[in-house]
C-alpha cells in the first residue's frame, strides 16, 4: 500500500498531523495501536503552564522565549499562528474550545487543584484567576457511589479561597446497570449508559432534585458526553443554575471524546486510520526511508513519500528504556539520552523533575530524525517522542502535540 | 492509686509493633497479663514489612545452625495450624547448579534429616515439572517444606488477639524516654507521632521487641547491646513466576532464595552492614539491583524478563555475643537479655536476634522470663490456639466474587465483619487487588488505620501491577469521606506515592519506567497533586 503520508502513532499529535495533511489534499494514513494519552486528559490542552524555574505562566507566547534552546518550541516558526490553527482543526472536528494562546486560563482538577490550561472544552468548569474565583455560592454534586471524583476535596479547595460550597450527591435508579459489576462505576461506562438509555433528562432532573437552594456555580464530574459534546450541553442548559464539569479520574470522558471526533474527522477527510496495528520497522535506502513493516500486515509494506513518527513517551510505548539503554523500538532512529545512564533517569523524589522524561528522539531544525548520525530526509518526529521538554513540569503536553504535529505538516507540505 | 493511674498502669509494656512485638503481648495477654503494646510508626514497619515473606522450613540453617534449623520446622509447623490465612502451602526447593557442588546435597539431606526437616532428593526433571520456572540446567533438587506468609497479616493477626486478650495497644506512639526509679525500669514515656501530646505509662516490666532500633531503646535505659544492623536489598516482581520456593544448595549466599507471594514473586537478599542511623531511611542501589537481578535469574532465568515492581530494603538485627566485646561472633539466633542478671537493671527484658520465622518462640521465652518475674505460672498457649481469621472454617464458598474472594484470602474468618451485599460498599477501590469500599472501611475501623500507607499493609490497596494508578486516590476519598480534612487526604496521598516511587525509583526502567510515567502524567499532570501539599515527609518513614 502507498500513500503520500504514513503517520505512526494515532493520539493527539498523530490525528493533528493527519488532519493537516489530509485538509491539504494529503493521501494520509495513521497507523494506531489504539491507545492514546488523551484517555487521561482533564478535557482541556495546554501550551506552556510553568516556566522553567516551576512559577505559572500568564502568558504561554511569551514565556516560550525562555525556554532552554532544545525544547521543540524552538524548532517550530509562528507559535501564535500555528496555536490559533490548532484551535480551527479542533473546532472543525466538533471540539469547541475556549481559551487563547496570549493568556492562560485554570482548570479545576479530580481533586481540586488548579493548573494553567491554553484551551478548555466547552462546558468544562475554567476560572481567570485563582485568587479571586468567581463565584460566591458552589454546589459540588457528585454520583451516589461514584469513586473517581473527588467532590470533599473540591470543595476544600474552594473553601480555602473564601466560597461556600455545598457537596451534595444524586443518583436515578437507571445508574444501576452501570453498577452491575463493582468496577463498571467509571466515567465512560456511566456515560455509556447514560447514552444508551438517553438519560440526559432524567440525570438534570435527579440533579435539580438535590440542589434545594441556588448557587453561581454547579460543578459535576465530567462524566456525560463521550461521542459528542452535545449531551453534556444539553445537561447543562436543563439544570437550574449555571453549571460546568471538572475533569474525573481516568477514563476520561471528555478525553475520550477528543480522540473520538477527531478520528472521525480524520476518516471524514479521507484519511486511512489503521487501528490495532503498530510499526515494527523500515526500509532505508540512503537517507529516505521507503517503507515500514507493521505487526499485522504480514509480507506487505506500507509505502510512502512521508513518515511521521508520533508514537508517544515511554508510557505509549514510543520510546523504551531497557536495563542498559533508551532506545527507539519502532525504527530505531537515534535519539537524545543526554548522557544519563540507569542510575540518573530517575531521580530521587516522585515529584522532582525526572531526567528521563527529557530525553527523546533527536531532530533537526526540521524536526526530522536522524539515524545512525544520518539526518534521514523524509522522516519527521512529533509530540511527546521529541526530546527536550517535560511535559509534566512545563505543563505543555498538548500543546508540544498539537504544535509540533502542525509544524511537521507544514514542513511535509513545503518538502 | 487513682483511676487514671490505674488506667496508667501495666504489668507489661512492649514496646515495638513488628511481628517480635506483636507476638510478644498477644502472649503476654493470654497468661493473663495487662498489657499495653506501643509502636512509634505503623505495625510492620520495620524487618517484619520488608523481608521475602518465607516459611523457612529450616533447612537453609540445616547444615550452617543446626538450633536455628530445629526452631524453624517446629514453628513450621505450629503456622500452619495457627496462622493458616496467613500462609500459602508451596513446599521449596534447593536446587543445584552445574557451577555448585553436588557433593553438598548429601549432607544437606543428612542435616536436614537429623533436624526433623522432610527433605526428598528429586531427579532434576521431576524438579522441572513441579516448578516450570526453574533454571532448566540444574543438575539435583531436594524438596522441602518451605511456604510463604503475609507478614502484615501475621503481625495484625497477632495485634488483634493480643485486644482479644485484653491487651492495649498504641501505633504512631515513639518512646521517647525510658523511666527508671532506684535501679528499676517503671515505665516509658511516650511521644504520639501524630500529634506530638506525650504521656508516661508505667509498668512492672518492659520488654524491647523493637528489632534493630532495640539498641537505641537499650541506650535509652543505660544499658548497651552490640548491634550489627545488616542491610537486606530485595526485589519484586510483577507477577508470580515460580509457585514454589526456590534454593541453591550451597551455603547461604547472596540473592539465593525466590519465594512465591500471592499475586508477585521476591528474590532476595543482599547483606551488608549499614550504620544505624541509615536504618530510617534505606535505598536500593544499582548495584544491589545488579546482583540481585543476575543471581535471582540462575533460580529462575524468566525473571530476565519479568517485570521488577520494586526494590526494597529491611535491616537484620543480629546481635553480637554478650561474651565477645569486638563483636565478631554474631548469632542469628535468639538472643533474650535479662537487663536485671546481665546489666543490673530490673524490669527490663530485651527480646531480639531471631527471624520472623521464630517469632512465636521468641515471644515464649521473654513471655516465660516476664511471667516468672511477676509470679505468674500459666504456660503459653499461643502454639495451640489459632490466630483470629485461622479459626477452624467451612471453606469459601464458590459464588464468592472476586473481591469477595480476595477480602477472604486477606483476613480469613474475620471477612464476616466487612460489610458487602449493597453498591455503596461493594463499589472496587482496587481493582488489581479487589479491595471494596466495605473492606476499606472494615480495615480503618478495626485494623488501626489512619493513612493510605497503612491501608496497604491492611488491604494491599496499591501494591498491584499498577503501583496506586487510581486506587490510591480513590482510597483516599473513601478516608477522606469518613474521618479527615481533605488536606491531610491530599498529603497523604502525595507521600503514599512518593513511598511506591522509592521502591520503583532503583528499578525504573522497561515497564516501570513507562508506568512511572504513567502515573505521574495523572497524579502531577491530570491532577496536579504536586501542587497541593503540605510537606510532611518525616512521617513517611516508609519503604
């Protein structure tokens, strides 16, 4: 099979490339192994929260100006311009967002913290400023028996910064078939159900019951919507008071609904996704690569005059450290380990900055990998397998996804 | 007296909340005793929570400590009767490797033989069949009477019948002085770790079970105990690869014993000697990590590429012989001081040495040394009558659910207690280790819990293939929910993971690297965790 595109890895960085080049005119394919980091996504992105020396960032374009000269944002042109892109690809996939690039907003977490966020999904709880929330009145409600948002300690967090918080809980009798079986009380099986059996209007009703007074704010655990966003808009426009959802333990629904729409614009476009598959290796001739082989497709090639590699972080399996060495496993391109050895990829305390998480695949100007010290022409890298970022601390994953990923078709679209 | 000194007042404190200890006032209760058990941290904190969890049969002492070999089949034996929710029958093996002297296992078999240890000499693909796991180059096997045990579960077995018996008992209480009036120890004071309110309790006799910071108790009396800690390095892996022990035939050497543990399996240990004050706070190094990987893969090679959860380490209290001053002669045997023949100081007795293996026995004999000293002549009844959970019992019934099932393994007949049987308090917390909300809340209110940390050792909420993924945050709702403020929740929580990343930091790579990752993207990246706490990591003296 031959196409003009061939991207491997299917998440967020993936599907954004994919998308551009199949907007472009592009013969795309994504080759997924099904997974993708969105699944633990707080159903917002981020673009540069903390800087380097750990304080938040008001203004991401800004602050990217200080980033140390390895990180990727320094490997891409018009951040602004491609930020702005980002919010058109995801808007045009049915993902409304708010939120710009010149000013962070904050979102409230399972457990009631606050991060600095670039875009958060409609109807997702965002606040401007910490220390001055707008709200006077909060009810947090969560679901009888639902362990995976943690509403005591949402309004503790509200509490400390002067709101009078009620928590309250609701149930319908209708929830129970998500309750079958002990461990089926998670957000996407509670937002199945709620789908299958059209809820919505049951579970606005059951949340009315429960709030007996008015408040400025209702926050509900973000548990409704997992093929679209419009049932979590109907939810809130037939509940009583202003109302918004904050993000649960994984599986996150809204998440989930981000890699949903956005495969689904992808395939719109034309493009081939192939699922439960994954890249073993290629064929380099020079300093193109020609083709790749997959787990799958036995005795066949996938051909292209592109390849991009999105394959994730070690969690996603697109890079692997093994008792000697990090190491790229699905072409072996090179890449950065800054010199550490087993004993320094970790350091000491879990929330110190960790060394491992810094090193990738290595990339020129370009964002093209080398292999063997060969800048190979035709192969670019994208998202969370590049080195140089962490994207826990500078709390700039999705973005480094989605701007890198945009970067790289452009580059492919000007080769 | 009045009746707060009456409420005061014991006819035995001990002090030190490991498996020692815990024995010791289950004993001391039974005889008739009033006593108060104190312990600075949680039960199992020390040795008793970090060790292989094995049921020495005693035959890896036979041919090196013919004593330590005979005390640990009979205690052997009396487990099985008494703690049997405790242990898992797998029998051992002691295998020979071409690169060993197959001229030792005949006098192993001999010592073994002369201690009461059934050793059966196998062909070696015999050897292969029972344990599929085992180097497949082995040229002898003996099968022995090995198993393994849950030390958390003994040592709250023990607790809990010690209560039965009238006994008291105090965690995350430190003591901070010892009391000692005209050549006499009186009492104790002690310091609750949680709060910092001190209290003095007296007692007609103290006994330090506190393992290798017994030392530092002795000081605290005036008195001195040549102490050698020894630092043991172990790993644990992700899934149980061999479900029997596994042995070299040798001497005992590093990294030779891997022991089956429920769902995981442990290799271990190293030895080296640490300085005492290191004991709080011990790491594995890379280096231990090495050795221990390259000889736990000679027992069995698929380790190599079995994923290692966590390294930990525990400190050995051996003891220097009371008769050689440079301290050379270390028994590891057990080693009962009466302060009062030894030091010239009355009411104070000092169990220490020994293995976990030998702990029932330890208790006997500083039991027996305490009841002679108050006058009291009932004889110990602890090797006959079962544990609470061990009770004699209809087997499990088959409908039981998976968490069900599990809640049983974990507390035997006293499961009767969780709750269960409506969504609120079958909803999983865990679902790697099936811990309901029901057993969470059994376990925080009868099994002295106040953080996640000691929920684990309850419940083995988090010590599952995914470290505390979720369960950990989910468990601290439910605690949060019941009796603490959302901010101790969310320290707890915090330290609760950095405590699981200090056991996977020295093994971070391959699947626990990318787990670690994992984990970090949701409790720093999703839920901002890192943010939010209060530091307080004094208290998280753990693994």
């Amino acid at each position: 099979m031959k196409f003009d595109a061939i991207i491997m890895g299917g998440g967020l960085t993936g599907l954004t490339a994919g998308i551009a080049l199949a907007q472009a005119g592009r013969d795309v394919a994504v080759v997924s192994n099904g997974q993708s980091t969105l699944h633990f996504n707080g159903g917002t992105l981020d673009l540069l929260g903390c800087d380097e020396a750990g304080n938040a960032v008001r203004n991401p374009l800004n602050a990217i100006d200080a980033l140390s000269d390895n990180h990727p944002y320094k490997k891409v042109g018009d951040v602004k311009a491609l930020a702005e892109k980002a919010q058109r690809l995801l808007d045009g996939a049915g993902i409304a967002t708010e939120g710009n690039a010149e000013k962070n907003h904050w979102r409230l977490t399972p457990i009631g913290g606050m991060k600095p966020a670039w875009l958060s999904l409609k109807g997702m709880a965002t606040i401007d400023d910490p220390d001055h929330l707008p709200w006077k009145s909060v009810a947090v409600v969560n679901i009888v028996n639902y362990l995976d948002f943690l509403s005591p300690f949402v309004a503790e967090a509200l509490r400390e910064r002067g709101v009078q918080v009620d928590v309250k809980e609701f149930t319908t009798p209708e929830l129970d078939e998500a309750r079958k079986s002990p461990s089926e009380m998670r957000a996407t099986n509670i937002a199945k159900v709620v789908e299958r059996q059209d809820l919505t209007q049951t579970v606005a009703d059951a949340i009315n019951y429960c709030l007996d007074k008015e408040y400025d704010m209702v926050l509900l655990p973000a548990v409704l919507g997992i093929s679209s966003g419009e049932r979590g808009d109907q939810l809130l426009q037939l509940i009583d008071t202003p109302a918004a959802f904050v993000a649960t333990l994984p599986p996150s629904v809204p998440g989930v609904r981000m890699q949903t729409l956005l495969r689904k614009r992808f395939q719109q476009l034309g493009g081939t996704f192939i699922v439960g598959d994954q890249v073993t290796g290629g064929r380099f001739e020079g300093d193109k690569l020609k083709c790749v082989t997959t787990a799958k497709l036995e005795g066949s090639v996938l051909e292209a005059e592109n390849f991009v590699l999105a394959t994730g972080s070690f969690m996603s399996r697109g890079l692997v450290a093994d008792y000697n060495h990090i190491y790229e496993p699905a072409l072996g391109v090179d890449v950065d380990d800054n010199g550490l050895n087993r004993a320094n990829w970790a350091a000491l305390e879990v929330t110190d900055p960790q060394p491992y998480m810094e090193t990738g695949v290595r990339t020129d100007e370009h964002l093209r990998c080398s292999k063997d010290g060969t800048t190979i022409a035709n192969l670019y890298a994208a998202g969370s397998i590049l080195s140089g970022h962490n994207g826990i601390k500078r709390v700039d994953a999705s973005g480094v996804d989605m701007i890198t990923a945009l970067q790289v078709a452009n580059n492919i679209l000007n080769s | 007296m009045t009746k707060s000194e009456v409420n005061n007042h014991y006819d035995v404190i001990v002090i030190g909340g490991g498996i020692t200890g815990a024995g010791t006032a289950r004993d001391c209760a039974m005889r008739g005793l009033k006593v108060l058990l104190v312990e600075r941290f949680d039960y199992s904190t020390g040795a008793t929570g970090r060790n292989h969890g094995l049921m020495h049969s005693g035959a890896r002492y036979a041919v090196t400590d013919h004593e330590s070999a005979k005390e640990c089949i009979r205690e052997n034996m009396t487990l099985r009767k008494i703690a049997r929710h405790c242990v898992e029958e797998t029998d051992g093996l002691f295998i020979t490797l071409p690169e060993d002297d197959l001229g030792f296992q005949a006098t192993f078999v001999q010592k073994c033989t002369e201690a009461g240890i059934r050793a059966e000499v196998i062909d070696p693909k015999q050897a292969i069949a029972l344990e599929p796991s085992v180097n497949p180059d082995l040229i002898g096997a003996v099968r022995v009477p090995d198993a393994s045990i849950d030390p958390f579960r003994l040592t709250m077995a023990n607790v809990l019948d010690a209560q039965l018996h009238g006994a008291e008992a105090l965690v995350y209480h430190e003591v901070i002085d010892i009391l000692i009036e005209q050549g006499r120890v009186i009492g104790v004071k002690l310091r609750n770790n949680h709060n910092g309110e001190e209290r003095t309790v007296y007692a007609q006799v103290t006994i330090n079970a506190a393992g290798i910071w017994g030392s530092l108790i002795a000081q605290m009396a005036g008195v001195k105990i040549n102490m050698f800690p020894a630092k043991g390095s172990l790993l644990i892996f992700g899934h149980r690869v061999n479900h029997m022990v596994i042995n070299r035939c040798r001497k005992p050497a590093n990294a030779d014993i891997l022991v089956p543990d429920d769902a995981v399996c442990v290799i271990g240990t190293t030895s080296v000697r640490v300085p005492i004050e290191t004991c709080d706070d011990l790491r594995v190094t890379p280096e231990e990590v090495e050795e221990l990987l390259a000889e736990g893969m000679k027992l069995a090679p698929s380790l190599g590429s079995t994923r290692i959860l966590r390294g930990y380490a525990g400190v050995r209290p051996l003891v220097a012989s009371d008769d050689d001053p440079s301290g050379r002669s270390i028994s590891r045997g057990i080693v009962t001081l009466d302060h009062e023949t030894r030091d010239g100081l009355a009411g104070f007795l000092t169990i220490t040495g020994g293995k976990m293996m030998t702990y029932r026995l330890m208790a006997e004999e500083v039991t027996d040394l305490a009841c002679k000293k108050l006058g009291v002549t009932k004889a110990c009844e602890t090797a006959d009558k079962p544990l609470p959970g061990s009770e004699p019992q209809t087997p499990p019934n088959r409908k039981y659910s998976f968490s069900q099932r599990a809640s049983y393994g974990r507390h035997g007949t006293l499961d009767w207690a969780v709750n269960r049987g409506d969504n609120t308090n079958d909803a999983l917390v865990c679902e790697c280790e099936g811990v309901s909300v029901g057993e969470v809340k059994y376990a925080i209110e009868k099994l002295h819990v106040y953080n996640l940390i000691n929920l684990r050792r309850r419940t083995r909420v988090g010590m599952g293939t995914c470290q505390g993924e979720l369960c950990a945050c989910r468990a601290a709702g439910v605690m949060c929910d019941r009796e603490q403020g959302a901010q101790k929740s969310i320290d707890d929580l915090a330290g609760f993971m950095n405590e699981r990343w200090k056991g996977m930091q020295p093994v971070a790579w391959g699947d626990t690297l990318a787990e670690a990752q994992l984990t970090a993207t949701i409790y720093q990246g999703l839920l901002g965790i890192d943010t939010m706490t209060k530091e307080r990591r004094k208290e998280y003296y753990e693994i």
